[in-house]
C-alpha cells in the first residue's frame, strides 16, 4: 500500500473529506468505517481539527493535521515484518505509525513505537525494552497488546502494538451525546484495565483521554505504557533505571501531585488520574487545562489547590450549557445530578495527599458503580439517616418506580418527616422517630442487602415487631411506619407479605378522630395500588374512588397526593381496558401537576408517561409520541437517564414504535434502558420480568423467533410464581407467546395461548378488554390454518365491531384485521400487528 501524498492520493483524500464534511454522526462513523484504515486515520484526523474550536485551530494544526499530511517522512519504513504507511500521532522524542504486515504471511494492521529518526537518547532503547516487557507481561483484553519489536540497523528500537481503530474516550462520548450511565460504563471498563495492570504490579502512570481508546464496536482500550512504573523491578533483568527522568516524563495537566513534586509515585497516582478523567467525562472539564496558563503556575494549581467540584464545573462557563447537551442533560439539571455524593467520590479520588484517596482503583470503582446504582457511597460513610434513606431509595423504586407507584412511595415518606414535624411541635417526638428508624435499618449494612437477600426480609420483618411494640402509644406514627414497612414489602413484589401492614395501617389511621389531613386516604391509596398488582382489580377501583374522594375532601383537588392518586386511579383504568375514562383521569391530573407542582417534580413526567401509554394502546400514536418525548426530555433534565421512571419512559416509546413499525429506532431505545434497568436492580426484580416482554417482541419483530421464545417462556415462569393466573400480564404474555407460536408454526401451542388470554382479559374486564381484540384475532389465525374459515370470519367481525367501538381509527389493529380477513391490500400499514398476521399466514407448520 503507498500512502506517500502525491497528487493521486492527495486528489482523493480531499475528495473524501468533502464528503465526510458534509455528514455528522452516525452517517459519518459508517462512512469512515468503510474506508481502509489509513484513509480513516487521515480524514478523522483532518475532521478534528477542521471542526475545533477556532482559539485551539494552530494547536489542532500542528498537532494533528501535519502528522497526517506528513505521512511522506514514515510511509515505507520497515520495521521488521512491517511496512509503516502513515502517522497516527506523535510527541517530542517519539512518534507512532500506521504499518501493515508486508511479509505476506497474513493481512494485519498494527501501530509502531518508535524514536524520531536520528534520536536515540542514553537510555531510550532500555525504556523501549522496559515497555516491551511490561506489554508482554500484561494479560487484560482491555489493554492494547503487543504483537512485535525489535532494533533496526541503526539502533532505533520500535514496538509493534495492536492498532485501535478507534477515537479517545472523551470524543466518542461527545460524538455520540452520551448520558452519564453509558460514560460512566466506558469509563469503569478503562479503570478495570488499570486495576488489571496493578494486580500485575505495574503502574501507568499516564492516564488521559488520549491513552484510553474506543473502538467503533464500542470496546474500550487502554495505550501507552511508555513511561509505566514497575512495582517490582527485580522481575524485569532489562528494566530501565529508575532515574530516567521519571519525575518528568508527564502529561503536565494529568499529573497527579507527587508527579509534579517529583515524589515517589504509587497506584494512588493512577486513581488521581482517573478522577480527573472521571471529573472530565462528567463535566467536560479538566480543571488544570486552562488557555493562558504557564507551566509553572499549572503544576502550582496541581500541587496547592484542591480540584474543584464536578458539580460547581458542571454549570460554570459561557460553554456550559454546550457541554450538557453531549451529556443528554441541561447544566442545572447535570449540576443537581452530581452534587452530593459524585462530588465526594471525585474529592476523594483527587484528594492532594495520596493516602487520602481511595486505597485501591477497585474501590474507586465500586464507589462510582454504588452513585450510579443508588447505593450509599464510600466516601460519605458515617451518615445513618442517609445510609437508610438510600436504601428505601435503591429497594422501593425497585417495583414502585417502574410501576407508577414511585410518587405515592415518595409522598408516603415525606409524610412521615412532616408528620414528625408537627409532632415535634406538639409532643417533641422527631428525636424518637428518628432513633427508631435508623436502629431499624442498622441490623445490617445497607450498602450489601440486595432485593432477593434474606437479611433484607428478615429486617423488615424486625421492624414490623418493633414498630408494634415501641409505638403503640404513638398510632399515628405508627400507623406510618407500619403503612411504610408493607409498601416495602410491595416494591420488592412480595404482595401476600405487604397486604396485612397496609391493612394494619388503614385500620390505625380509621380509629384517629382527629387524623391530620394529609394522611386522609393516604392508607386506602396504598392499599388499592397493591390491589392494583396483585390482579384485584374490582377491590381496587373501589378503592380509589373512596381515596380519591377523602383526598379531595380532606386536602383539595390540585393538593399533589390528590395528584397522585388520581394518576394510580387512572393507570388503574387502564389496566381494565378502558382507555377513555382513564385517559380523562391522567390528563386532569397531569393538567393540576402542571399548573402546581410543575415539570421537575418526578410526579408530571410519570404521568405524562402513563397517559402515554394509554394513548399508545388506544391507537392515538401521535399524540402518545409527543406525551413519551416530552416525558423523557423533562426526565432526562431534571433526574437524569437512570431514574427508573426515564427508564420506563424510554421502554414505553420504544413499545410505541414497536406499534408502528419503526423497529430500528425502537430498538435504539429499548435496548440501552433495559440494560441500564437490569444493571441497576438485577435480573431477578418484577422490574426486569414486566419489561422483559417489551425486548421479547423487539426478538420477534427483527424475526429472531426463538430468542423470543425463550424470554417469553422465562417471563411466564416467573410471573406464574410471582402473581395469581388472572393477572393483566399473564395475558400480554400468552399474546406474545402465542403470535410467536404461529410464526414458528405451531398452531397447536398457540391456540392454547390465545385461550388463555381471552381468559385473562375477560377476567379483568367482563365488558370487553381492548386487549382482548388481539387474542381474537390469533385465535382467528389459528382457525383459518386448521381449514375452519366460518370460525376464523367470525371472530374476525367480533374483532372488528370491539375495536371500532374502543380503539381510534388509525390503530395498526384495522390494518391487521382487514390483511387477515383478505384479500391482501395492495398496501400494508407498518407495525407489529400486521407484521403478526404476515408472518402468521406466510408461515407453514402443522395445525
């Protein structure tokens, strides 16, 4: 390959920069990865610097577009078996190089380390052999191996590493607009790597963006081991000395403290730097980077200035609200985000003296994973209250969250601090409630009880004895400690455990005279929503009716636990299928939510979503798609990408588009929040096994039948040990798995699953549940397969009378109907309804 720049190869390149120039994102990452790898080298080069700031355009210059348009000093080098064909990057005493294998044993690509022709330094060629012993040595996928080395002729030495085709880990973050979560999983992959490199007693000793890579498959890939430390020495018989400049060979800005002093450096100095990378994905920041400041008075700052907070970075600046949009969040709102406990971990991480920083880049790590999971962080141990108060956190959205119910849960806890506020003024009792609920959660560490662990349970069982016994003579307050122990108990789906505490409790506030009105309904709200859960679905109504009634006698329409329970009320409606008098009551209650608490509480989002939702199933698609974006674009802002209701949100439009047939951008949502979902509660929560179903059909949809398959049946054996057989879900499962059925052509299997979700649905609504449109229809399917086409016609005209009765006109169920009544329209409206009867009829199978 010539990669010299003479006309040819320049008329061509500039030909191809044109064209890229002309495309952002995922259209230019395609056309770039189409390229051969020197050409991609070159353009991405030529685009970073095209496209800089225009204060940093010189520096971009030199940097980084005459090391690709000075290919003409490397193309042709040999190095051994390598042929060098253009310049990746280069520093002041070496340079890297693009070579291909030119022995003709194998087609392969790699990058060589070299010294600049003519440079070989006292002491160079024994740190190139250092590095070449340190790659050798390390054993991690997530660092870039070495494939080769040697000396040439006139004594140069070179290493021949893997090449990463790929960008740092800051650019690939910024092109691709990535929330916190997703930096944050790139950047703890590159921690891993570093913590790999320590087990194996090496020390990098330079990390920065430029050294940790992404590869366009999304892979991260820590470089450039050059100025590596090692822990011992004594195994590596060529290492170099160790006063080979070490105190300065150094990335000045990433430098840790004991690296400017020139100190002896530890694996503290590694967790410095990674905090400044951390502090740099989250903010766009790096604090020590500072146009117009010198040398000296940059490593001064490192030395004698405490790193500032990543909340206070994160809104400060003409740039700030720039560097929140890459991060899919506006400042206020990533400022709120990170203030707390992510300012302590990075405090902790960049604290000046080294033994004040994590003792471990494993600890740093698992502290970042606790933020992102909801857990209490290390480095703010010592706080009970707030030990506690995060775990209800982590455990009640478990299930709440997810399932409209995190608001109540919310509502019910800052009931309990109010109420102990004015109890205090009367009775001085907030010191007892306080104690009471901080001994309760100390009989084990919260940080290590998962939803599934014994402990867990044993614990809320303990609190319940105790609150029975320590606060008999305190009903109110006890009444909202046990009301607050059963909806523990329904966030983790334990429904049969949570319906005697909430009894209890509704019981105790109905024998107060004199209950304060906030808690009017409070009891009768919780106890219709685990209702709600457990398929009950008659009691629950009456229920919240009855609630919903003593809320607005008691606290007012707009007063926002009136809100909220007229918001479950109508999620509840929904639930029976009746899309109409449940969109009424969601959108009167987001319209209040709107005019009083307004779109930052958690509260509007959530129902705009929920009205979402029942808007999507009615067939009202337009309007279901701007409530679903509004919805994430409010959540997004205020709460941040792993808030379980902006989880829910994503999974809701992705259902949408599933509906609609836009299966690609489906998928673009679903698949990263069920990811986020599974990473922050387990597989094993009622979270994962509801919204299981929604991947279930993206499986179905792209045609990959028996993955479908699979979840569906795990889901189903799940909930068949979670919830009683006339539960809502176990009919959308036997839907899914009975059109599932039909495409893999077992009519057999899937008219029992149609059965039972006619079952099902007319359980949950005697009436005629919406829902149960679509069971009749497979059930119809099934029958044109078997030869009965008088059985399949009328159950199609029954389909079709209940969906013109209940559905709007543009539901994809009319255009499933008329293709499985036929004959085939010339046309077919796209979406997972018709797509089901396409595949239904094209398929073979036996009867």
């Amino acid at each position: 390959m010539n990669a010299h720049w003479n006309a040819e190869r320049f008329g061509r390149i500039d030909a191809l920069l044109q064209q890229a120039l002309e495309l952002s994102g995922e259209p230019r990452a395609r056309f770039l990865a189409a390229l051969d790898p020197p050409s991609a080298a070159t353009l991405t080069a030529l685009l970073a610097a095209a496209e800089a700031p225009r204060d940093a355009l010189a520096d971009a210059l030199d940097a980084r577009v005459w090391g690709a348009l000075a290919d003409d000093a490397a193309a042709g080098e040999r190095f051994g078996a390598w042929r060098a064909v253009g310049t990746l990057a280069h520093g002041g005493m070496a340079r890297v190089l693009l070579a291909e294998r030119a022995d003709g044993a194998f087609q392969q690509w790699a990058a060589i380390k070299c010294p600049w022709p003519g440079i070989v330094a006292a002491g160079l060629a024994a740190r190139f052999e250092q590095e070449r012993q340190i790659l050798a040595r390390l054993e991690e996928a997530r660092i870039a191996r070495l494939l080769d080395g040697g000396v040439r002729g006139d004594g140069t030495p070179w290493l021949a590493l893997e090449y990463v085709d790929g960008v740092a880990i800051t650019t690939h973050c910024d092109e691709r607009r990535l929330g916190l979560a997703a930096r944050l999983a790139l950047w703890s992959d590159a921690a891993a790597a570093v913590a790999a490199a320590h087990r194996q007693l090496i020390i990098h000793r330079d990390l920065k963006p430029a050294n940790v890579l992404v590869s366009r498959d999304g892979a991260v890939k820590l470089l450039d081991f050059g100025i590596a430390k090692l822990l011992d020495p004594q195994g590596f018989p060529h290492a170099a000395p160790a006063t080979l400049g070490d105190a300065r060979a150094l990335t000045r800005e990433y430098a840790s403290p004991e690296q400017v002093r020139g100190d002896a450096v530890t694996t503290a100095s590694d967790v410095y730097q990674l905090g400044l990378l951390l502090l740099e994905l989250a903010t766009g920041v790096q604090p020590y980077r500072t146009a117009g400041t010198s040398p000296a008075e940059c490593e001064r700052r490192i030395r004698e200035d405490d790193a500032p907070a990543a909340s206070a970075l994160a809104a400060r600046g003409a740039d700030a609200a720039g560097r929140a949009v890459l991060r899919a969040s506006a400042p206020n709102a990533l400022a709120r985000r990170l203030r707390g406990d992510f300012d302590a971990i990075v405090r902790r991480a960049l604290a000046r003296a080294a033994g004040e920083r994590y003792a471990t880049v494993d600890a740093l790590r698992e502290d970042v994973a606790n933020w992102c999971s909801g857990r209490p962080v290390r480095a703010r141990r010592g706080a009970p209250l707030q030990r506690a108060r995060q775990w209800l956190r982590r455990h009640r959205v478990l299930a709440l969250g997810i399932a409209a119910v995190a608001a109540f849960g919310a509502a019910y806890l800052q009931a309990v601090v109010s109420q102990s506020r004015r109890l205090e003024q009367e009775a001085s009792i907030n010191r007892a409630l306080r104690d009471y609920l901080v001994g309760w959660f100390q009989t084990a560490d919260p940080a290590d009880v998962k939803s599934n662990d014994p402990r867990a349970s044993q614990m809320l069982a303990d609190g319940l004895a105790n609150a029975r016994r320590d606060l008999d003579a305190q009903p109110e307050l006890q009444a909202a400690v046990i009301g607050l122990i059963g909806e523990v108990y329904m966030a983790r789906g334990e429904y049969a455990l949570a319906e005697p505490p909430i009894r209890e409790a509704l019981a105790l506030h109905a024998s107060l005279p004199d209950l304060a009105p906030e808690w009017r309904g409070a009891s009768k709200a919780s106890l219709a929503t685990l209702l709600h859960f457990s398929g009950r679905y008659a009691e629950a109504e009456e229920l919240f009716r009855d609630a919903l009634d003593e809320r607005v006698a008691a606290i007012g329409e707009n007063a926002r636990w009136t809100l909220s329970t007229r918001h479950y009320y109508g999620d509840l409606l929904h639930s029976r299928g009746r899309y109409d008098e449940a969109g009424a009551q969601l959108a009167r209650a987001l319209d209040g939510a709107r005019a009083t608490v307004g779109d930052a509480d958690p509260l509007t989002p959530a129902i705009a979503r929920n009205l979402a939702d029942v808007r999507r199933d009615a067939g009202r698609y337009d309007e279901a798609e701007r409530l679903y974006r509004t919805a994430i674009a409010t959540q997004l802002g205020a709460h941040g990408e792993t808030h379980p209701n902006t989880i829910a949100s994503h999974l809701g439009y992705g259902r949408l588009l599933l509906d609609l047939g836009r299966y690609d951008e489906a998928a673009a949502q679903i698949e990263p929040a069920f990811a986020l979902l599974a990473n922050a509660f387990g597989t094993t929560s009622p979270a994962i096994t509801y919204w299981e179903r929604v991947v279930a059909e993206l499986d179905e949809a792209r045609g990959a039948f028996d993955d479908a398959a699979r979840r569906v049946e795990r889901i189903d054996a799940d909930l068949r040990g979670r919830v009683p057989d006339g539960h809502l879900i176990h009919g959308y499962t036997a839907l899914d798995a009975g059109f599932v059925a039909l495409a893999r052509g077992d009519a057999s299997a899937a008219a029992e699953h149609f059965a039972r979700a006619r079952r099902v649905f007319d359980g949950v609504q005697p009436l005629g549940h919406p829902r149960r449109i679509e069971a009749a229809l497979g059930e119809a399917l099934v029958a044109q397969r078997r030869g009965d086409a008088a059985r399949s016609m009328r159950l199609l005209d029954e389909a079709q009378a209940q969906a013109r009765a209940q559905l709007a006109p543009g539901h994809r169920l009319f255009a499933a109907l008329a293709l499985a009544r036929g004959p085939a329209p010339a046309t077919v409206a796209p979406g997972l309804a018709p797509l089901r009867v396409q595949r239904a009829l094209a398929s073979g199978g036996s009867p």
